[in-house]
C-alpha cells in the first residue's frame, strides 16, 4: 500500500487528516483515468479506518488483523461492489440495499467500495440516492469512476468530489522500467495505458505487438502521402484488429505518433513512443509545419469519434489515408 501513497501523495495526506479529526464525509466520488489508483486508495483508507495501530503517523499499520482481512478482501464490515459484466445486475443491488440496512459486524461503522458506478443500473442507482439522502452516520462510500460525466448529477451532488491525477510521464516509464520493461516497451505502453498493471500486459502481449508493428508500417506511408497508405489499409492494417479497442488503439497509437511529432517541432529532448524510431521520427518532423500536424490531429480525433459512434473500422481508416494523401 506504501506505492498509493507516494503515487498519491496529496490525497493520501488529505485522507490520513480527515481520519484522524473523525471528519470524514458519508460519501465520495474518486474520479480520475484507469490505473490512478483510485482502488488502491480506497483499500488504504478502509485500512486507516479499521487498523487496530492507526495513530501518531497517521497511517495504516498493515499487520493487524484488520489490516490484513482488508488487504484480502475478507473483512465483514468492508462492502467491495464491482460490475458483473457490462453492468451492476439487479441481484447486486439487492445486496447493496440490504447492506445499506445493516450496521457493522464488528463496530458500528461500514464502509463501501463501488467500482465503475457509472455502469450502475437504474434501479441501483436509485438505491444509492437514497442511502446519499439519508446516510447512517457511521456508513461511508467511496464511489470510483473513470466517467464521472455520466454520473447522475443528483448523486455528484451529493458527494465530495475527489479527482485523481494521472502520473507525469516520466514517472510512470520509470516506473515501468524499474518493474522489467525495456526502454522502448515502457516508452509505448505508458502512452496506451496509465495503469502499471495493463502496460506491463501488453508488452508481452503478441496481438498488441502486431497491431503497433501495421500502425507503425500505416505511419510511414501516411507521413510520405504514399498512395500506399489507402491499399495497406485492407491489405495488412484489418488484419490486425478485431474489436472495437483494437481499432481504437490504431487511432490512438497515429494520436501518440503525431503528438510526438509535434513535440518534435518544438524540441530535440522529447520522450517519443516509438523510441525504436526516434531518429526517423526526427527526420520525418522537419517535414511539417506545426500547424499542419495540428490539423492531422484534429481529423483523428474526428475519427476516434466516428469509431464511438460505430462507423465501420475499415472505412474510418480508408477515409484517414484519403485525407493524409490529399493534405
């Protein structure tokens, strides 16, 4: 747990004040990208809560039993709720209702842990704005999203608003590295992902490493407006998509490549994803205007767009190799 509190300091140190003056609200938002550790830090505080050794330093022992029921996910008094699925089911609100009815096993107080509250169902949704109006004094929820747009207002309303900042980059590639990533593996995979977890993944996974090898080889006949870019689209470049995140991640990965690019136009030191080729990156940055790779981006981000909106992969990715020959 020591690895929340030094990746989030600031909040950790809000937290540990609002233990020690018995100050803590009924209910909290934890906001913020996947892999801010907004879990992680939920789990710290429920340790803050219930340790049998919280004191002068104002942190969790993590050797009491309490500690370490907490840590396993074992401790009665502790209500972890995650979406079964695409959703939070009905059978999951029952128990969240029930729950809310109760006290604690061992003490007074409760404390719930709901991940991904924006994929709650009506219904559940209507059972937490209750116990939001009428909250048990001893009864706390930290509710974690990475939407918090699509949270109900009456429920946002009703909460402390905690957002979680994303790691500066530097720090997570470190990070990455220092857990066995190579230079070039934790330079990529910490632009895909802010999650340490999923990045670490990745780079071990084949299919990922066959999709940034075809969006690299799309790259380099975008950047040279090479007829090519158009046929390499259905020749090579579907092949290795699948699904929706995968064509999401191509477009995401020609984001990463041009914003690197347009970093380059400013500066010589800058981190690139695809440090395997910086110096083609370099030589390929001097080929444009700032202002040209500004508007690139704009019409990937119009293209993200339209595979949200379910606009056919191959279609999106034809109308971007149009687009980058033409300009």
């Amino acid at each position: 747990m020591s690895t929340i509190v030094e990746k989030q300091s600031s909040i950790s140190r809000l937290f540990s004040k609002l233990i020690s003056n018995q100050t803590m609200q009924h209910a909290y938002v934890f906001e913020g990208f996947a892999g801010t550790g907004k879990k992680e830090m939920a789990l710290w505080i429920a340790q803050s809560l219930f340790c049998q050794n919280f004191g002068n330093e104002q942190c969790p022992c993590g050797e009491c039993s309490q500690c370490q029921r907490i840590q396993t996910h074992q401790h009665p008094d502790i209500i972890e709720i995650r979406p079964d699925g695409l959703s939070i089911k009905v059978a999951q609100v029952r128990e969240l209702k029930e729950e809310f009815s109760k006290s604690g096993v061992e003490s007074k107080r409760k404390l719930f842990i709901i991940e991904d509250i924006e994929k709650m169902t009506q219904n559940a949704a209507n059972s937490l704005l209750k116990f939001l109006e009428e909250p048990d004094g001893e009864t706390t929820a930290l509710l974690l999203t990475t939407a918090k747009q699509r949270l109900l207002p009456t429920i946002l309303s009703r909460c402390q608003i905690v957002h979680f900042p994303v790691q500066p980059l530097e720090d997570r590639i470190n990070e990455l590295k220092e857990r066995g990533l190579t230079d070039s593996q934790a330079a990529l995979t910490a632009r895909v992902t802010h999650d340490a977890e999923k990045a670490i993944e990745l780079a071990g996974d084949e299919p990922f490493q066959n999709l940034v090898k075809a969006t690299w080889n799309w790259f380099k006949f975008l950047s040279k407006k090479d007829d090519q870019a158009f046929v390499y689209v259905q020749t090579d470049l579907m092949g290795t998509v699948n699904d929706r995140e995968s064509n999401q991640l191509v477009v995401d990965l020609l984001i990463v490549l041009y914003r690197d690019l347009l970093n380059l136009t400013y500066s010589d030191s800058v981190i690139v994803a695809f440090l395997n080729h910086e110096a083609q990156l370099k030589q390929t940055a001097e080929q444009y205007s700032s202002r040209q790779i500004i508007y690139i981006l704009e019409q990937l981000l119009e293209a993200k767009k339209k595979l949200n909106s379910n606009v056919a992969a191959q279609g999106v990715f034809e109308d971007i190799s149009l687009q980058m020959i033409a300009g």
